[in-house]
C-alpha cells in the first residue's frame, strides 16, 4: 500500500492536474463556468482520494495509474465536448456541466454510503459517455443501460440532463426489472411508486407467489397500484384481489392454498368467520396448519402458513386464553374451563403454543395440560406430536418444563422414546434460524428435576460441542459451547463460574460495585401508569419510603426518593397522571428527558404497569439498566425484548400474575440492601421473600423467576459476548 500511495502522490502531482483549456482546444471559458470545471475536478479528486485512504485496493499500482489516467481523459473530454459543441446555448452549457458534477457527486455518495463499488467506477463513466452522446443525438439510450448494473444505471436514470432522452421511461422500467430480479422482496414497494411499469403485470403475478399476504396488503389500498392488482387476469392474483372485497376477506385469506388449489370454497369458510360460536372456523384453521406441515415435512410449503399461524395465535388468545386467565379466581373448574370444553386435544395443543405469552400457570397445569390427556384416552404422548407432525414441539416441551409437568410429559411414553424425544430435542440447534430454539432448551434444563433427563441433555450437548468445536460452524460451536456451560455452572458439584466461563457476572448475585455510578450513586427509575390501579400503588410505593432512611422530594412531573443514611440510592417515578390523552406518558417522557439532560444513568428499572402496558416500558427502558423487574402478568415471556434493550441486565419477571404487593416488597428488599451497601445474593433474598409470604401471596411469588434461574436470558447474553469474541476468545 505505501507503494501505491507513493505512485498516487505523483499522479495526482503530475498526471492527474486538470488540463488547461488551451490543451484541450477549448475556447475561452467564462468564470461562471470555469467554477462548474473546477467543482468537477474536486469532484474527481476526492473520490480517488477516499478511495485509496481506505486502503482496499490490490491492484497492481501502474494498473491503477493507467486506468484513471484514461477515465479523466475522458472526462476532460465530455468537459471539452460541452464547451465546443456548436449548437449549445449557454444554458445548455450550464446544464451539461451540472449533469457531469451532478454524476460524481452521486457516485461519491454512494461509495461513502457503500451502496456502490469503486470496480463499477469505469463502468459507470463509460456508460455517462454513450448515454450523453445518444442524448446529444436524438437517439434512445436503451443499449447503454442494459450493459449496466443496477447501481450504475440509477446514477444515470437520476440524471437530469439525461432525463430528456426519449427512452428514459423505457429505461426506468428496465432498471426496475433488475432491482426486483435482483431482490424479488422488492417488487411491490418498487411498483408502488412505479405503477405503470411496462412490466407491472408479471412482476405483480411473481409477488403473488412469494408473498400472498403482503400482496393482499397492497391489492386493499385503493391506489394505482392497488388497482392494476385488481386488474390482473391470474387466478392466484385474481382470488387475492377479491378477498380484499370481502367483510371477512383477512379472515378467509389463511385458506388460500387450499382455495387456490380447490380443496375449499370461500362459501364453505365464510359462515364461521362472522359467528364462530361452535369452534369450527379454529377447529379448521387447525386441521389445516397440520395438513400444511405435513406438506412441510415432504418438502412442499404452502401459501400463507406464516398468516395462518398468526391467525390461530389470535383466536387461541382472543377466544379462549383471556377467558379462562380471566377466570384464574373462579374455584370451579368446570365454570373456569368451560370455554375450552369442547376443544380437541390438537386444538388444545395449539392454544397452549400459541399463548404462550399470555399463559397463565393455571391455565396450562389445571386446564389445558390434563384435559389434554383426558381426551387422548390413554395414548402415548408422543403419538399428540406426531398427530401434529411434530409442529413447534420444541416449544411445547419447554412449556411443559415450565410448569413442571415435563417428567408426567414423558412418563407417558416409553423410556426409549422419551430419550431419544429429549435428545432430539437438544439436538441440531445449529441448523435453526434464529435463537429460540436453543433459548428453549436452555430455559427448559433449569426447570428439569429429573436427574435422567438432565443427564440426557447434558450429554447431547457435550456431544454436539465436541463435534462442532474446530468445524468452521462458529454459530454453532458458540450455540454448544454456551449451553454446555451454563448446564455445568447448575452443578454445584463442578464448582464452575459463569464469571470465568463465558465472562458473564455470577448469575446468582448482583454486585453493589456493578449498579454505582463514578459517584457511588445508584440510580433506580420506575414506569408508572395512570390505568386501573396505578395511582394507588404510586401512593402504597412512598408510604413505604416514608420513614428515616429516606427523603421524598415532589417535582411537577416525577418524584425523587433518596436516601438519607449508607449508599446514596434514589429512585425517580413519574407521576401516574390519567392515561386520558396520555398523560402518564407524558410525565414518562418530561422525566426520561431530565435524566438525559442531568447524565444521570438508571441502573435499575422498574415496570408498575399492567402487561398491556409492558411494550411501552421496554420501548423507554435505558441500556444502563443492570436489573429489570418486570412486575406484570406474564412479564417471563418478554425476556428477549427486555435483553433486545438492556443487553446487560439481570431480570426479574413472573410467569403468571404479577401482583402490586410482591412487586413492592422485592423493592422494599432490594432497595435496603443496597442502601445498606450489600451486594444482592438471589437465592438468599427469594428465601426471605418466601418467609414473609403465606398463603395466595407465596403460592403467587413461586411463579416469579429469579435471575439465577433465567437460563434463556443467560444464554442470549452469554451468546452475543462469544459471537464477539469467539468460543475460544478469538473474534469471528
């Protein structure tokens, strides 16, 4: 590289000075436009410059030299061709100067933007030439443009003297073309703006096919493109546009395959989509999901699946979850668990996947769970997988993990299929998409008692990272590896740390040192809403901090609560105004933007709301925070969302009902232990919470998770730490 930034140095010394007008035969050139000629060699200039400071070109150097000592002679060529042309005006002058410093300037942006490749330099000069010239002529530029790339072209196209050529719309469509060649995701946003493509109508047929629901997005919009959807003569397109017509077309539009290819009518769906007081309409959104996966399984996938699930997600919530969490206080099971009453064991299968979020322990272990297996009538568990060819079953397993009923789960079939069912499910996690499965199974060991299971899984993992480590697989090595050790760190009698392991904190403490800021302060901030309930737990919150240890001072918006004696601790709460007009969000706001403003870092976060209102909270929750306490029903699902925001944090959820009086008295513990300058211990501190708890209350606090035991979270930070260095330190 000094090589080549020496040879650099002396062209752009000597062979890379614009020339002077008399070397170029032009005639004397007016200062107005002498400026647009300079602008064009700065222009020049810097994208070399830049190029070459980043230091990526191999190219031999005298290569490099030859190569744009021909692309400024061309340039000063096309300079020297707008001064001399015969028939220009001035203005046509003007134009032709800005156009060439108007397509430098653009490659230069995209280069910086890195939207465009400095080897698509030559390329892009060459095709300015041809297309100026065919312009200059009067004839189409069409033969220029499909020599090009994408990237090249849009410079072009863009260009507002080229504009005038009598093939730029020719030209625009062909550059669309390629884009949705290139990426066919593309093709309807693309037509959105572009509509009267001459390519429209295959381009809309091909998205048809790719993605049915996004065309039905675009078809229901009455706009131009909306339209030309609906004109199209394609079946596929055809059923899609008229399904947008229809009252219940989002409803109806799950069955497009089976529509499609003639195994149902819209008139045999659409009776059950307006009153669906029988079950059948999710008794066929069912069938249908596990007809489609045994499509899946042959390698065949069928239209809409991912619309399809997300339609028995919401009627599985809608229409009988929120009923039976509704009725978590109702001691009659019979009256609790009507609504599911006349579900069958794989409808019932599907309700507990698919609310997973919303699920209450109740729910899945006094009615779901059993009914389940009341209605198999005896049969093997795992014959309900395979009647649902197995869909989501490593969800399943972890929510049986979950609720404890895991071992009855495998008790139910023979030992051998039991083992190799675990097995199976700890195994080719590298070969998944995303995370979530390696998530389940790390959450699912630590809900384990059964010293066989764990046994089983212990020994694929350490398997599989064997296998994987030196492989290439970095994904997957880190995926075995990280499991590997957290199952071990659960082995007391292998005495090994997280800490060491994987450079994570102890999962079972909380260091004072870790939550204090250069000061030795420790910031906590707690998310109040002004719903149902919300004022009165602001109030139950400072007449517990009413007392010698601490000082409340009341601002407009927030109030701030310190502590007076040991660790300076304060905790700001915005007040909860009515949620009317978004009131409360607004004191939110008022004091998210006064803590920015003073520097002041929240290490701990707190979310007093309901679970509707959780999306908000974890949408305004800083990076600094080091500890979450989710304090609302079913907070244990949102894991992943809360670590999306606080990669770092520690957190503390219920996977039931949270409840105003717990939540407060983990802060009241919390809070005082801090302040008395100790570290928190997890195991120690739930103890404690146990002995002050009887009853509702206690059986309600066993279903809040410390952080020691959310081993999926563990894993989602233990994961992103090693992707950045790599499972043996090094970085990917």
């Amino acid at each position: 590289m000094k090589l080549i930034g020496w040879f650099l140095s002396l062209y752009f010394l000597i062979g890379c000075l614009p020339l002077s007008a008399q070397e170029l035969g032009m005639p004397p050139i007016p200062p107005m436009r002498m400026l647009y000629h300079d602008q064009i060699n700065a222009s020049y200039e810097t994208i070399l410059r830049e190029h070459f400071k980043s230091g990526k070109s191999a190219e031999d150097s005298a290569t490099i030299i030859k190569r744009e000592g021909l692309i400024r002679k061309k340039i000063d060529g096309f300079r020297a061709a707008i001064e001399l042309d015969s028939s220009f005006s001035d203005n046509d002058r003007y134009k032709w100067l800005r156009s060439l410093r108007e397509l430098l300037d653009g490659f230069k942006d995209l280069l910086a933007a890195k939207k465009i490749q400095f080897a698509q330099w030559p390329q892009l000069i060459d095709g300015y030439g041809a297309a100026m010239k065919a312009t200059w002529t009067g004839q189409s530029y069409m033969p220029v443009f499909e020599t090009l790339a994408p990237e090249t072209a849009w410079l072009l196209l863009q260009n507002k003297a080229l504009q005038t050529n009598s093939a730029h719309e020719e030209a625009a469509d062909w550059l669309l073309l390629q884009q949705a060649n290139r990426d066919p995701s593309t093709i309807l946003p693309l037509l959105s703006k572009q509509p009267r493509c001459r390519y429209a109508d295959s381009l809309i047929i091909r998205a048809a096919f790719l993605d049915q629901e996004k065309l039905y997005t675009y078809a229901a919009v009455p706009n131009a493109l909306g339209k030309k959807i609906h004109q199209s003569t394609h079946p596929l397109v055809k059923l899609i546009a008229y399904l947008t017509k229809l009252p219940t077309g989002r409803m109806i539009f799950p069955f497009i395959d089976e529509i499609y290819h003639g195994r149902l009518t819209i008139d045999s769906i659409a009776p059950f989509t307006r009153e669906d007081t029988t079950g059948t309409y999710f008794n066929m959104l069912v069938q249908t999901r596990i007809a489609y996966m045994k499509r899946l399984h042959r390698g065949d996938t069928a239209m809409a699946m991912d619309a399809l699930y997300k339609r028995i997600r919401q009627k599985a919530v809608e229409d009988y979850l929120n009923e039976i969490n509704g009725l978590h206080e109702e001691a009659n099971p019979l009256k609790r668990f009507n609504k599911i009453s006349r579900l069958s064991p794989e409808e019932l299968y599907y309700v507990a996947i698919t609310g997973e979020e919303e699920m209450y322990t109740s729910s899945f272990v006094a009615g779901i769970y059993p009914r389940m297996f009341q209605l198999w009538k005896g049969k093997s568990s795992d014959s309900l997988l395979a009647r649902v060819q197995y869909d989501q079953y490593r969800r399943f397993i972890r929510l049986c993990a979950s609720y404890n009923t895991l071992d009855d789960w495998l008790s139910r079939m023979d030992t051998a299929t039991a083992r190799k069912m675990v097995l199976d499910f700890t195994d080719g996690l590298e070969r998944t998409a995303g995370l979530a499965e390696a998530v389940d199974v790390a959450t699912t060991y630590s809900s384990i008692y059964n010293e066989g299971i764990r046994k089983w899984m212990l020994t694929k993992v350490d398997e599989r990272a064997q296998q994987l480590k030196g492989t290439g697989d970095n994904r997957g090595a880190a995926i075995y590896s990280i499991l590997q050790k957290i199952f071990y760190s659960m082995d007391t009698s292998r005495r090994t740390s997280l800490l060491d392991t994987l450079g994570l904190q102890p999962a079972d403490r909380l260091l004072l040192s870790s939550l204090q800021d250069t000061s030795g302060r420790i910031i906590v901030q707690q998310f109040f809403y002004g719903d149902k309930g919300g004022p009165e737990i602001y109030q139950t919150f400072l007449r517990r901090f009413t007392n010698p240890n601490w000082k409340i001072q009341k601002k407009p918006y927030w109030t701030e609560v310190s502590s007076v004696k040991g660790v300076p601790v304060t905790i700001y709460s915005n007040l909860p105004l009515d949620e009317v007009g978004d009131n409360d969000e607004h004191a939110q706001d008022s004091l998210i933007t006064y803590l920015l403003s003073k520097k002041i870092e929240p290490v701990m976060s707190i979310h007093r709301g309901h679970s509707y209102s959780l999306p908000s909270t974890i949408e305004k929750l800083p990076y600094s925070s080091r500890l979450v306490l989710v304090g609302s029903c079913g907070g244990y699902q949102r894991l992943h969302d809360v670590l999306e925001t606080c990669p770092e944090a520690a957190i503390i959820s219920s996977k039931q009902v949270g409840t105003g009086q717990i939540n407060q008295q983990l802060i009241d513990v919390i809070c005082e232990q801090l302040r008395q300058g100790k570290d928190i211990y997890w195991p120690a501190l739930w103890k404690k919470m146990e002995a002050g708890l009887a009853g509702k209350s206690l059986e309600t606090f066993r279903d809040y998770v410390p952080p020691y035991q959310n081993l999926g979270a563990l894993f989602i930070q233990a994961y992103r730490t090693m992707m950045d260095k790599g499972p043996s330190g090094r970085s990917f």
